[in-house]
C-alpha cells in the first residue's frame, strides 16, 4: 500500500543567532529549496583484469536552503526580512532550522538544522506580479541535524 503524498505547504523556516533553543520565523515562505546532501566521489581505479572502475567516498557537498519569500519591505511589519538584510551585511553566521510537516494537519514536523550565513538577499519589484524576496543561506557549520517527527519548535 503506497503512503499518503504530501504538499510543501506548512514548511517553517526560522533562525537564531544566539543558539538553537529561540527561534525567529521567516514568515511568508513561498518556496524553499531545502539544502540536499552529496558526497564526492574520489576515483580509486587501478588496471585489473575484471575492467571496473572503483571509487571511494570524499567529502560532502552541501547545496544551499534557496528561500522564496512574498516580499514585505516593510520593518513594522516584516523585522525578520531586514534582519536577513543585516545579516547578509556583517557576514554572520547563525543556526537555521527548517520545518518539514509530516502530516496532512501539519501537526508533526522533521526537522533540519544547521549553522550558514546569508547569501544573497534580492527584493524584486515586478510591474505586473506579486512582490518576492529571494535569499540564499549558504552552509557554514560542522554537521546537519536531522531531528525525528514531532511537535514544531518555531512559533
């Protein structure tokens, strides 16, 4: 029996710059491409009479958290927006953590956490469309948690 499918909607983004206990939310997510895991593969051939090539694991590639978000410039309405300004400025890093829902209710969330800084931050200003926001996170820590199902820590 195949499992339930699930739609993106319900992800939570947030970061902290202190640690990873409070949580500041991005609000208004439209999209997030959540940072994907792969390793190198190091060639470790050597001439035989069977003709396969072989390899060993190298090191892991981290891709960035790309993150859509419907724009609000506005600082009264919007702090976590400007604070990623901010940070993109000073070169911080900080703690991300990503919410995935797990259920339909969006009642049970895995979560991903990691250390990055602020790539890119670039408002758009279309004529004819929804104002976004777009923001890369690069990677910049040691590990990437992925914690099991259960209840969302960001409020």
């Amino acid at each position: 029996m195949a499992l339930e499918g699930m739609i993106g909607n319900g992800v939570k983004i947030a970061f902290s710059a202190s640690s990873p206990v409070s949580w500041t939310r991005v609000g208004q997510v439209m999209n997030a491409e959540v940072p994907q895991l792969v390793r190198d593969k190091i060639d470790r051939t050597v001439h035989s009479a069977y003709g396969y090539k072989r390899s060993l694991p190298g090191m892991i590639d981290v891709s960035d958290l790309t993150l859509e978000i419907l724009q609000d410039l506005n600082q009264a309405t919007s702090a976590a927006q400007h604070q990623l300004l901010t940070y993109l400025k000073a070169g911080t890093t900080i703690w991300w953590r990503i919410e995935i829902p797990t259920d339909r209710a969006q009642s049970s969330f895995a979560a991903i956490e990691f250390q990055g800084y602020v790539m890119s931050w670039q408002p758009s200003a279309p004529m004819t469309d929804k104002q976004m926001l777009s923001a890369v996170i690069a990677f910049d820590g040691t590990d990437i948690s992925l914690y099991p199902t259960g209840a969302s820590a960001i409020t």
